[in-house]
C-alpha cells in the first residue's frame, strides 16, 4: 500500500481522516501502525550536521516519529497550525496558560472551569505574579466589562465541568481578540470532531487525550493546539518546559484515534439514549445534558456545535446522603471515579458550590455527573433502576 499525499489526506472526509491522519504504513515497513519510538539520544551522521542541528529529529524530548504523526493527525482534526504534547490534560491547560501569560498579567477564567485548573491558576499563577478573575461563563460579550488593561487571557471551557453551561466563544472571542488577549479553551468534552476551535476564535486550544482519544481508561495525555498566531509561542513554551508524554501512552493515543469517531458517535447516542430516560424518572428533577431542548443554552449549543459527547448531569429531587449512598453502591455497571470518556460507564456526585466563586450554584438537589460508555442501553438503564429501588427503601 502505498503512502496517502497530503493532497489526498487533505481530501478525506471526516470518519477516514480518523483512521488514515498520522499513518505511514510505508515508512513502517507495511505494518499498520507506527511503533512506539523510545529514546533520548538521535544519532548525528557527521560533525556538521550535529552542529547545525539540521534533521528531522535531534532529541527525544523533541518529539520522535510517534509524536509526530499524533501531532500531525491532531493538529489537522483541530484545524490548527500545529500540537504539543505533555503527559497530562491538566499540564497541557498549564502548557496553555503559561504560554499565553507573563507575570504582571491579568486572567479572565470562567467560573465552570475543571476545578485542578482553578488550583493552578489560584497556586502557581498566583506565585507567579498573574492575578485571575473567575467570571460567569454565561456572560458572552458581556465579558468586556471584566476587561482590564493588564488582561492578557481568557479562559473558556464549554460546556463547564460538571455544570455543562455552554459558553459564547466566538463572542468571547471577538472581545478579546479586540484587546489583545489570547483566547484559551478545554475542549475536551467536545473534542474537535464536535466543536474546532480554532475556526471558532480559539487561540490554544486544550484537549486531555485521556478521555476520549485514549478511549479505554489505560493513560494519561495532554495536547495543546494553537493557530498560526500562537505556535511559535507554544512551540517555545513546550521547549522549555520539556514534560513529553511516554512514548506506549502516545503508542496507544494513536490506537485509540483509529476508533474514536466512532466512539464519540456512539457515546453521543447512548448518552442521549440515557439522559431522556433519566428525565422521565421521577427520582430526577432536571438532567442538564446540552444537547436536550431544555437546557438553557441548547440554542447556542446547537449554533456552534456538531454533536455531543457522552457526558452529562442529572439533579436528583431532594433525598438524604445516605439514600444517594444506596443508589451509587451496589451499582453492576457503572463504576464510582473520577476521569471519563472511557468504554465504560461511569458516575460520580458532585457539588460545584464548594469551590465557585462567580456563579451560585443550587442545584435543588443532589447532583451525579455521568460519562456512558458502550455496554448495552437497556443494562444501563436495569442497573440504574435497581440503584432507585435501593435510594427508595433508604429514603
Ligand atoms: C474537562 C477536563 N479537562 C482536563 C482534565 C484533565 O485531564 P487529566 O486527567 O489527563 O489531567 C479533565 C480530567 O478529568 C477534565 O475533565
């Protein structure tokens, strides 16, 4: 088989782009996938070369075959300029924000924020000399009041952790970029497949490859995606920080790209398929799932995105700790942790108002967030109805 030009890449439509970006069969001597390359040192043929610098690769914290044909796939997915990896979703948001800020900077960070982001920002920003105002991330263009001369950087991250309110990006976007400041987003929920950044106004955009790019729960990755603007600032940034993900959880990021169109579209489904029949449960009071008509910004969910992932939460009417206790325990299917975005599912409770500051969050009852992964809907759906009876006999 014979390597696909760029031409031809270029010309694939979305489900092919998944399984044929960052492949080279022939430059794997015909096996299907890359290898993991492991290394630190690169081999220089001559003095002068060494010298010079001047080849492909020079150094494993530089990037190696693997990295690269991760970054190429992810960058064109992303329609950005180019992608660097770390090992972590959470280093790549500290990638992003390092990138775009210096000391004496001001930060524009939205209140639905992944909350280890917010301690990022509130620890070592902090230290650093960069001061952050959390905002309501439902605020759009009114974001401009918040402006400050030394603002430098808005956060988005849409929809927010947990709460999944749908933010205005392109109208975030546009203020900021009319006073210089460089546009940030965890796009993880969405991925590129559901929402590209860049062609929405994000500068850097955020992706933890642990979710849906790894697909089954075995890694940790970061990636960071700038537009032609910010590369060269990212570039430097990832240089001189030199945190490169592992070279078999890169190995197996790339295996998880081959399937995770497919696994998003899936995810997208049984998530919908889930959070309806939860909001006919009368144990719910409200599932806020972005892709239902009665969320509050289905409108501009529906505006800027292309689908949704398999992500969401559901307010339960008031029932005591220990009756939410007897439904999460005993449950078959879905396991009790933290992370998602795997082939299996899983829920966890929640309670944003322990650490916003912007925006009051009051719920009316207890909150679960669940990532629904592949097993059969109606198993799902048994195992959570027998997780009712339980929160009813303890109520
Ligand atoms: C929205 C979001 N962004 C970033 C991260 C961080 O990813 P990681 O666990 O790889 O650090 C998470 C993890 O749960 C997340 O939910």
């Amino acid at each position: 088989m014979k390597s696909l030009s760029s031409e031809s890449k270029a010309r694939l439509r979305s489900r092919s782009r998944f399984v044929h970006l960052g492949r080279d069969s022939e430059a794997s001597y015909g096996f299907i996938n890359l290898p993991a390359f492991r290394g630190s040192t690169v081999l220089f043929p001559d003095a002068a070369t060494l010298k010079s610098n001047d080849q492909r690769f020079t150094y494993g914290t530089h990037g190696t075959p693997t990295t690269e044909a991760l970054c190429e796939a992810w960058t064109a997915l992303a329609g950005a300029a180019g992608t660097a990896l770390v090992p972590t979703g959470m280093a790549a948001i500290a990638l992003a924000l390092l990138t775009a800020l210096k000391a004496g900077d001001h930060l524009l960070m939205t209140d639905s924020a992944y909350q280890p982001a917010r301690i990022f920002c509130n620890g070592m920003l902090k230290r650093m000399g960069v001061e952050t105002t959390y905002y309501d991330p439902r605020l759009g263009a009114g974001i401009a009041s918040l402006f400050r001369p030394d603002t430098k950087a808005v956060f988005v991250e849409s929809p927010g952790s947990q709460s999944l309110e749908v933010q205005d990006i392109p109208a975030i976007a546009e203020v900021a970029h009319a006073r210089g400041a460089c546009v940030v987003a965890d796009n993880t929920w969405a991925t590129p497949l559901f929402f590209p950044p860049h062609a929405n106004g994000v500068d850097l955009a955020v992706e933890a490859g642990t979710k849906y790019l790894s697909g089954h729960s075995d890694l940790l990755l970061g990636l960071v995606t700038a537009n032609a603007d910010w590369l060269k600032r990212l570039n430097r940034a990832a240089r001189e920080l030199a945190i490169p993900p592992g070279p078999e959880d890169v190995y197996l990021a790339l295996r998880g790209l081959r399937t995770m169109e497919l696994r998003l579209r899936e995810a997208e489904r049984q998530g919908l398929a889930l959070a309806e029949w939860l909001r006919a449960r009368p144990e719910a009071l409200k599932v806020i799932h972005p892709a239902l008509p009665d969320h509050p910004d289905h409108a501009l969910w529906k505006r800027d995105f292309a689908g949704s992932s398999g992500l969401f939460s559901v307010v339960l009417k008031p029932v005591s700790a220990e009756a939410v206790a007897a439904l999460l325990d005993g449950l078959e299917l879905f396991g009790l942790g933290y992370s998602w975005g795997g082939y299996e599912s899983l829920v966890i409770p929640f309670d944003c108002s322990r650490y916003r500051t912007a925006t009051r969050w009051a719920p009316g009852g207890p909150a679960l967030r669940f990532s629904v992964g592949l097993e059969d809907i109606d198993d799902l759906k048994d195992d959570l109805a027998r997780g009712f009876e339980r929160m009813k006999g303890a109520s």
